[in-house]
C-alpha cells in the first residue's frame, strides 16, 4: 500500500549544486558555501504552492538528503546548516514534516519514515532501492500536479 508521503533529495533534484563552480574542490575543502549558492532546478513558487496543497491533503512532505562524501563532523554540521538555510530561503512557506540529512551513501528507504510514498531523486541508485515510487527529476510539478 502506497503512502502518502512525498520525499526530495536535494543535491541535483532541487538544488543545482553541480551547477556550482568548483563545487567539488569546495567540497573537498570543506567549503560549505555550494550548498547555499545552488540555484534552484524546479519554480518554487509553483512546487511550493503544489505541496502546500497535497500536505493539506493528507501528504506528508520531507527532504531525505546526504551530506557530503568523507567530511568530517565539523564539515557535517556545517552541510547540515547550509542546506537547511537553503530549504528556509528557497522553499519558506513550506512546512517540511521530516528533513533527513544523512551521511553520504545510506539508503534513503532505511531512514524516512515512509519509504511506501514518492521520491524525486537524480541518483538512479537511490530510485532503484526505493520502495515506493521513484521519480527521477524531468517532471517533478508535472507529477505533483497529477497527485491528489
Ligand atoms: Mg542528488
């Protein structure tokens, strides 16, 4: 049975963090600055409006997202405050139910709480290991608009 509950990934699904200017050396040195200057890959007036109305009904929205490969725990914090102001710039009125940021690498069904619902993710591997439906990027307000 299918949950109602919708899951994004945020690195390459919501955020253009590869769009970023060296954002891997950034990330190598610990440079958290990527995460905040990602631009968004989706209009987030219209996705937020979408998932404003699908939590009213009934949906349960969340993040479920990894940190940076190899960082150290310093680092990790920094990513976690990065990305967390990202979501609150970017996605404001969007009153997320969960926010997974996790370690780089763990599966993403292992950690949500309804790993039955939707995920919009631009890894193949994270789509494939899902339980429930896995989207990868192209349509997300598309999909969203056919939910209800
Ligand atoms: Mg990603």
């Amino acid at each position: 049975m299918m949950n109602k509950a919708i899951y994004f990934d945020m690195d390459g699904t919501l955020a253009n963090l590869y769009g970023v200017n060296n954002w891997l050396t950034k990330l190598q040195n610990e440079d958290a600055t990527p995460y905040t200057d990602a631009t968004p890959l989706v209009k987030l007036n219209v996705l937020a409006r979408l998932l404003n109305r699908l939590q009213a009904n009934g949906y349960t929205i969340g993040i479920v997202s990894w940190l940076a490969k190899n960082g150290t725990t310093e680092y990790n914090t920094k990513v976690i405050n990065a990305k967390m102001e990202w979501l609150t710039v970017h996605l404001a009125s969007v009153k997320f139910d969960e926010i997974i940021i996790t370690e780089y690498g763990t599966p993403k069904e292992m950690v949500v709480n309804f790993p039955n619902g939707i995920l919009f993710d631009d890894e193949i591997a994270n789509r494939e290991n899902w339980i429930g439906t896995a989207y990868d990027v192209d349509n997300i307000i598309e999909v969203l608009k056919g939910l209800n």
